[in-house]
C-alpha cells in the first residue's frame, strides 16, 4: 500500500470548514464539528491535518477522562509538562494559545459528552479565541444540543462524514493500492465496502496480495470472489 493521503469529498469539506473557522472574524465563534458513523475516515483525517499544519494540536480522549486528564492531554501536546493543579492546567493553555495561535482538534468527544467535561473546550475557545474542531461519533451532535452554550458556537461549521462516492473510491484506489484493479473490481469494491474507507483499506490489502500471489498485472472482480 502507497503511504499516500488522498484528499476525498469528505476531506474537502473537512478543509473547508476548518478554513471557515480559522479565517473567520473574531466576533464570530470558532468552533466545529465533524461526526459520522466510524470507518469513514475521521481520525486518520485529523491525524492528517495535525500532521501537515504547523503547530496544530490533536488530542484523542478515552472513556471515562476527566476534565484534568484531558487538560493534562493537551498540555503535552503543547509541549510542556502539566502542573499539577487544574487551574493551573488551564492557565497554561491559555498562555499557550495566546502567546502562539494554533488549531485544536479533540477526537472521540462522545466520552468528554458523557463526563460533562465537553464545557472546559468551550472555555479554552472563549479566553484564547483558537479554533476548535471536535470529532465524534454519528449521534455527537445530538448529545452536543445538551451543552446549549457550545452548541451555538458550532453555528459556523458542522460536518458530516459520509460513505465514499465511487468517484472516491476510483480515486483512493488508483493513488494507494500497489495492484491494479479492473473496473468491474472497483464497482465491486463499491458494493462491497459501503463506502466505508476502513474497509476500503482491507480490501485494497487484499487485492496486493491476491495480484502478487498469483502474479497478475491486473485484479478483477473474478479473483476477489474467488
């Protein structure tokens, strides 16, 4: 598999609304949220960006993290060692964003929703004004609507995930799999995956090793039925 990121519909609505965010007037609140069913590409989008945008910061939360926990998350990410008291945790964010303005992507929000620890991100964008971009799962912006006052701050930018687009998958298939693959396997791919880019992932794994088993230059629907 070519270690390549392919920049989907998904992807592009994804730097689209964080451009928004990022770009828009002070006044204006700088909040998103990107949600869908899982397999659609989410993390590995945020990893992505995190990745290629200087300074940016990505956090992933686990179950049951407390506000302190979470504080103490993106204050490594940051760069620095946590201090041991809470506000003094959050002091350093603030600082931090202040002296140097960079994006804040926070995944798996549905554990921060069931906590109640959503409400510390709204304070991080209120007192530094950094965007803030939460990803979650398909119900997340059902269980943001309980946090009313975060909700509002989302008004500028709410994104969904969803399945692939055969064009995509053409797309994600001519630029990452090292096999080639038939049009009759693509459409197939497309029927078979759900338009889901994990399972995509899975079947491009094994159409290389089907071509190079068999040395073909070319897999169609035919082997992968096999």
């Amino acid at each position: 598999m070519k270690r390549i990121f392919t920049e989907t519909s998904n992807v592009k609505n994804f730097l689209s609304t964080i451009n928004k965010i990022r770009d828009s007037r002070e006044d204006i609140p700088r909040m998103a949220l990107v949600f869908s069913e899982p397999g659609l590409g989410k993390t590995k989008t945020a990893i992505w960006y995190a990745t290629r945008e200087k300074g940016a910061i990505y956090c992933r939360c686990i179950n049951k993290i407390s506000q302190r926990h979470l504080l103490e998350k993106i204050v490594t990410e940051a760069g620095e060692i946590p201090s041991y008291k809470t506000h003094h945790l959050f002091n350093q964010i603030v600082d931090q964003f202040m002296s140097r303005p960079r994006i804040l992507l926070i995944d798996e929000i549905d554990y921060l929703c069931a906590s109640g620890a959503i409400e510390i991100l709204r304070d991080i964008h209120d007192y530094t004004n950094t965007p803030v971009v939460l990803i979650g799962m398909n119900m997340a912006d059902k269980k943001l609507m309980r946090y009313r006052h975060l909700y509002d701050r989302l008004s500028e930018g709410i994104v969904k995930f969803t399945p692939l687009t055969s064009q995509d998958i053409k797309s994600v298939v001519t630029q990452m799999c090292e096999a080639k693959l038939s049009d009759d396997a693509i459409d197939y791919l497309v029927e078979q995956t759900g338009g889901k880019f994990r399972s995509l992932i899975s079947y491009m794994h094994r159409a290389e090793y089907i071509a190079q088993l068999n040395g073909l230059k070319e897999v169609t629907m035919k082997e992968f039925k096999r």
